[in-house]
C-alpha cells in the first residue's frame, strides 16, 4: 500500500481547510493580528525607523511560525484526543496523509497571513527591505511550514490543551531570544551562540535580514531557506513516528 | 476458514499494568450478526479495538477475512465506529461523513445513502456541534457505513437513540448482514440481543457465553436473556467459589 495517497491528501486538506472556514473568527484573528501588530511596532519605533525596518521584517517571518505552532499543536492534540486520529487510523488513510494534509492546508493559511501583512507593512508602513517583498514572504512560508511541523511534534509529548500552550515557551521563546533579533548572534557568548547555531529560526532571521540588506537573492538565503525546509522534514517525520496505529 | 470472518485466539490484552482480557477465544462467521455484551469495564471496547487493529496486544492473534488484524489491506474493509462519536464538532453532518467517504474512495452518491440510513438527511447541513447526543452518534454511523466496507464493528451505535429509530437501525443492520457484511456490535442493552444471530458475553475479561440466543435461553431454562446471563454469572460464580475453597 502507497504510504501516501492523492486523494487522502487532497480529501484531508479539503477538510482541514473547512473545518477553518467554519471558524471565523480564528481566520479573522489569523489574518488581521500581524498587521496590527507590526503597526504597534511603527508607532512604537517612530523616532528610530532603521530600528522598524530590522524589526519589522523579522517580525513579518516569525509570526507565522509562532501562530501555526500553537495552532497545530492544539488542533493535533484535539485530533488524539476525541478519538478521530484512532479512527482515521482504521482507514486507508496513511500517517504522511494527515501530516502533509496538515502541512498543505496551514501553508496556505501561512501564505494568505504573510501575503496581507507584507502588504500592509510594504504600503501602509513604509517597510522597504532592499531585496523582493515576494522572497520575504516565501521565508515566511517555509517558517510557517516549521511551525506547523513543529507543532505536530510536541502535540506527541502534551496530554492536555494546557500543556499544549505550554510547549509555546519552551519551543519558540529561546528561539526567538536567540535567533539574532535581540542581540546579534555574532555578539552572544560562544555557547549561547552554538545553541544558537542549532535553532532553525535562526536561520529564519538570518535569510529575513539577507533579503533586507541585498537586492538580490543571497547564496546565504537560499542556504538559510534549505536549511528551514531541511528542518521542518526533519520535525514531520520525527512527528510521523510519534503517531502510533497501536496505542495501549 | 472460509466461513468465519474473525477468528480470535487465545487473546490477552495489558491496559497499564492490568490484564483486561485473558486469553479470549472466539469465533465471527461471515454475514452474521453478532452481539457482544458486558457491563461497563468489562473488556468489550478493548476487544473490538483488537478486532480494528488499534490496541496492542501482549499475546494471542486476531484474524479478519483471513489477514491480521490492522493489516494495511482491511482499512478498505473494516468499518468501525467509536463508542463516543470520534467525528469533527466544526463540520457539518455532510462534510464528516464525505471526508470519511473520500478516505474510502466513495462518492457522493455513498454520502446521500449513509445520512437516509441513520436518518439525518434532514439534519446534513446542520454543524455536528449543534446537534443532540443521539444525533451526534447517528452522524458518527454513518461515516462507517459510508465504506460499504465488509466488516462493520459498532460499539454502542444505538444508545441514546429513541426506540422507532433504533429498530430501523437493527433492521438495517439485519439488511446488511443478509447482503453479506459482517457486523459485530456491542451493547448493554439485552432486549437489543434478541436481534442477534449469536451473542458474546462477556465479564471481567473471561468469554463466559457464546452461543445463539435461543441456545442461551434454553440452557438455562429462563425465558430471557436478563435471566438467562444472570444465572450463567451466579453458575460460574458458585464454581470459582468451589475451586478456590
């Protein structure tokens, strides 16, 4: 038997992405907060826009990434929970199906998220990096891909919503400390800077920061970006191992 | 072998550090109806997740339609329904039961069959989080009979559901088992095991009947099959009680 299916795949993303347009207002939630967010981020850096235009595009990539963590990693706990993942189980449907089902349908909510608040900082904000506004939002993208690989993975390791949210912290906040957005990771400490060099958002960072600096796409991008690619197949399988047809 | 679609043998199950089912034997020919009946905790839900391939089991074997249990082959053929509904509370009725008919490769027309069955044509558009406890479980139904698969194992399908309804749904379940499907279904309900065309008993984890419904009655002597359990539970009570003392 195939370990992936078309029509699985196809038939869970369809799903996925009803069960979302059933939910307003979390679509709505998923759409506007960036924005607003990186419109806070104007006003507050008003006096010093270089500071914005670091901040700001770093931003634009690592909210997908932090919004499909969470995200992913409740809806999967739900799936385990309610008794759906065993009974999907009994089907044809294989574990890849449900993972890249997830994978596809949060990727294009990602790209819709990323594709808005690119705009809005781009016009609205006056956001300019010196590289394409598309590329940002394909580093975007593959962040989200991330998080929603990542998310899968800990939804394995939490028994309840609560612990779920939890996992927040503990996966993204010292990613986010040390991805370079704070403190230049070439300014850290070496072994801060080795934990660091093992964090894929840091390379997240470090690709935003290349297409703001250069015109052209960078060696070091397109590194970067293979790398978070690398990563998040890296999250899915280890997350496909967690799925057990057989549980006690 | 050929008769038989599930053969159980010398099944024991661990959940945690209990053993909640102690080398169960059994036997489910093709086209029948089967009950399975036991109070609560009694070990029937773990035994038809052995049947379906999503326990794990510490010794024994379980067969269906000639494969082990789980094997990637059965998932076309075997139907299961959870015993609390496992279906999406953000879908409406339609979309559960055509997500499951996709997954089955079954079309639309499977889908419209499915929903008239369980009787929730009316109810398809409705979001399953609105919908009462009964219909809720009638939704779940319907997306395994939307497999058409050959073996169907239900867990409770008929609880909670009102009395005209449930006996259209044995009446279905009799139409399938007459078309050849396989059905094995669990209850707490014994007036519903007349329906059967043999019943599992099952207490504590032992198989402690299996035999058809008037086989049970006439061993017994008892004119129902309340009776006719309780006296075979107290029978094999008294011998325990002789063997230990």
């Amino acid at each position: 038997m195939a370990v992936m299916s078309g029509r699985i795949l196809a038939g869970t993303t369809h799903r996925i992405m009803l069960q979302l347009r059933h939910d307003r207002r979390t679509v709505g939630l998923l759409l506007v907060v960036p924005s607003l967010f990186l419109t806070l981020l104007y006003y507050m850096f008003d006096a010093n826009g270089m500071v914005f235009q670091r901040v700001g595009l770093v931003m634009l990539g690592l909210f997908p990434h932090v919004m499909m963590f969470l995200i992913t990693s409740i809806v999967m706990l739900r799936e385990r929970q309610s008794g759906t993942l065993e009974r999907l189980f009994t089907t044809p449907l294989g574990k890849l199906d449900l993972l890249f089902g997830y994978g596809v349908a949060f990727s294009i909510v990602a790209a819709l998220q990323g594709t808005i608040t690119a705009l809005v900082a781009h016009y609205l904000l006056d956001l300019d990096p010196a590289g394409h506004l598309g590329l940002v939002i394909v580093v975007a993208v593959a962040n989200a891909v991330l998080g929603v690989a990542l998310g899968l993975l800990c939804s394995a390791f939490a028994r309840t919503e609560f612990q779920a949210v939890q996992f927040m912290p503990v996966v993204v906040l010292p990613q986010a400390l040390l991805c370079g957005l704070f403190v230049p990771r070439d300014d850290m400490a070496g072994w801060l800077q080795a934990i660091s060099d093992v964090l894929p958002m840091s390379y997240a960072v470090d690709a935003l920061l290349e297409i703001g600096g250069h015109a052209d796409p960078t060696t070091t991008m397109w590194r970067d970006l293979a790398i978070i690619g690398g990563a998040a197949v890296l999250a899915l399988i280890l997350g496909a191992a967690t799925l057990r047809r057989r549980t006690p | 072998m050929g008769k038989s679609a599930i053969t159980v043998d010398q099944l024991v199950v661990h959940r945690g550090r209990r053993e909640v089912l102690h080398g169960l034997t059994a036997q489910v020919a093709r086209g029948s109806v089967t009950g399975l009946l036991g109070s609560s905790g009694s070990g029937k839900t773990t035994l038809l997740r052995a049947i379906v391939g999503v326990q794990v089991v510490h010794s024994g074997s379980v067969t269906v339609l000639g494969h082990p249990a789980g094997s990637p082959k059965l998932r076309r053929r075997v139907g299961y329904l959870t015993q609390s509904p496992s279906i999406y509370p953000d879908l409406t009725v339609r979309e559960n039961v055509r997500y499951f008919a996709t997954l089955y490769g079954r079309g639309d027309d499977a889908v419209t069959e499915a929903l008239k069955t369980v009787g929730l044509a009316d109810a398809e558009r409705q979001l399953v989080s609105t919908l009462s406890g009964g219909q809720r479980s009638r939704a779940s139904l319907a997306c395994a009979l939307v497999g058409q698969p050959d073996v169907l194992i239900l867990d409770e399908p008929t609880v909670g559901q009102d009395p005209v309804l449930r006996d259209e749904l044995w009446t279905k379940f009799r139409e399938l088992a007459r078309a050849g499907t396989t059905l094995v279904i669990s209850s707490h309900v014994m007036d519903e095991a007349e329906h059967c065309d043999r019943l599992l008993l099952i207490r504590d984890g032992y198989l402690i009947a299996d035999d058809s419904p008037a086989a049970i009655k006439s061993a017994t002597g008892a004119d129902n099959l309340d009776t006719a359990f309780l006296s075979m539970i107290r029978a094999r009570q008294a011998e325990a009680s002789l063997e230990v003392g």
